[in-house]
C-alpha cells in the first residue's frame, strides 16, 4: 500500500494522505519534543523521557497505557522501536537521509523523501500498523532536528 506526506514549513506538522485524502496527522512540539499523532484509526501520544530524551514513551491519546517505546542510537541513527511487544528496527538506508525503513519480524515500510530539502515524500508499506508508520515519521523528525542542532 501506499501513502504520502507533506511537512509543514515550521517542521512541527506532518499531514499523511492516501490520494488527495487526508488519513493522518503528526503534530510535534517545537521545544519539548512531544507529539501526538493519529493514523488508521491509531491515535497516540509520544512522550521523551530524560535529558537526552534517548527513549520515548508512545501512549494511547488520553495518555494514560503505555503502548511501546522507542529506543535512540544516535551514533548510528538508528533506533528500536517496541510497538504492543513487537520489535521493529528503524534506518537510514543512505547516507544522504532521503530513504528509511522499518523492519518488523514480516512486514516493513519504506520512507523516501522527494528531493534534498522538500519536506514531502512517500511511504511504501505491508501490514505494518499505522502506529508504526506514524512512530517512523516521528523517529525521523528526532533525527532531522538533532542534524540541525549539530
């Protein structure tokens, strides 16, 4: 299946569409990193803990079950993320950072992004939950504003 997004120019709002249909929505914090985000039916609150903020908490929207959990390697910008106790892997598949991926034990989805600095691009899935495809984009967004802050 596939979807596209377009990001705001602030980089705070990701819109996700099925055709010219919006189906999703991913609305980032400019200072604190929290987002909260909606996609198939999933709606979910991230939620950073620490200083480094080196792991994020996902919740149901009200906030109150935790869902999963995403864990940060940032010297190889990569990261786990643990959705309703299944692992998934997240990656850059180039150095240029216009393509990444999520790997679960069967499904996957594919990110590319259009062109080097246009904030739009397209997602490539297979029965990977929604949740997990929202949980990419914000995954990407962490690491899109840690190479802007170096």
């Amino acid at each position: 299946m596939a979807l596209t997004w377009k990001t705001s120019v602030g980089g705070n709002e990701h819109r996700i569409f099925r055709g010219k249909l919006i189906v999703g929505l991913l609305k980032t914090s400019l200072w604190k990193g929290d987002a909260y985000g909606e996609l198939n039916g999933h709606m979910l609150l991230f939620k950073p803990l620490g200083f480094w903020k080196k792991t994020v908490q996902i919740f149901d929207i009200e906030g109150k079950n935790e869902l999963g959990r995403i864990e940060y390697n940032f010297w190889k910008s990569s990261a786990v993320i643990t959705y309703e106790h299944m692992v998934y892997e997240w990656k850059y598949n180039s150095w240029t950072r216009k393509s990444w991926e999520i790997k679960g034990p069967e499904e996957s989805a594919t990110f590319l992004r259009s062109g080097f600095w246009l904030n739009k691009g397209n997602i490539e899935y297979d029965d990977i939950p929604g949740a997990v495809i929202l949980t990419g984009l914000y995954v990407n967004n962490y690491f899109s504003r840690m190479a802007g802050a170096a």
